[in-house]
C-alpha cells in the first residue's frame, strides 16, 4: 500500500449525502486522510471515502481552480482492509 495522488475525475464512486460540517472541514484544512480506491487498469474505485468525494466534487462545481482538484490515495490492491473501529467514517 502506498499513498498516491490521482484527480478526482479518476476515480469512480457513489455521490452519497455528507454533513455540511465534512464540506467546510475540507474547505478550511484540505483533505487530511487519502481516500482508499482498489485500482482497475487507468481507474480507480472508491472504497472507502464516499462522503469525501462527494463533498470535494460539490466544492469544486463553485470553486474548480481549488486545490482539491488533485486527491491523495491509498491504494488498497492485495492488501487486508482495516477493522471497522480502525476505519475513517467520512
């Protein structure tokens, strides 16, 4: 596993609801934990950050210069995803 950065634009996932407290968090300190993605060929998959994309996709319809443009990842190929109590919840 490594953290990499990709756009937003790469990678496949559900727009799901987010509390407006995630948006403005991401406004004010950028994104602090890498979205976890399982990578298919040039795409990624989302596995865990749903509500993290949707927010930054939201951001960036108003703001599309922001740098949350570029996202950073942790691909998850191969590797034992982390415990429930272990996992981020955004």
């Amino acid at each position: 596993m490594k953290i990499e950065t990709c756009f937003i634009t790469d990678i496949q996932f559900k727009h799901v609801a987010y509390p407006s407290s995630l948006k403005e968090s991401l406004l004010r300190m950028g994104q602090g934990f890498a979205v976890h993605v399982k990578q298919s060929e040039r795409q990624f998959i989302c596995v865990d950050g749903h509500k993290r994309l949707s927010a930054i996709t939201d951001i960036l319809k108003t703001q599309p210069d922001h740098p949350l443009q570029s996202i950073k990842i942790l691909i998850m190929n191969g590797a034992r995803t982390a415990s429930g109590t272990a996992k981020n919840h955004h």
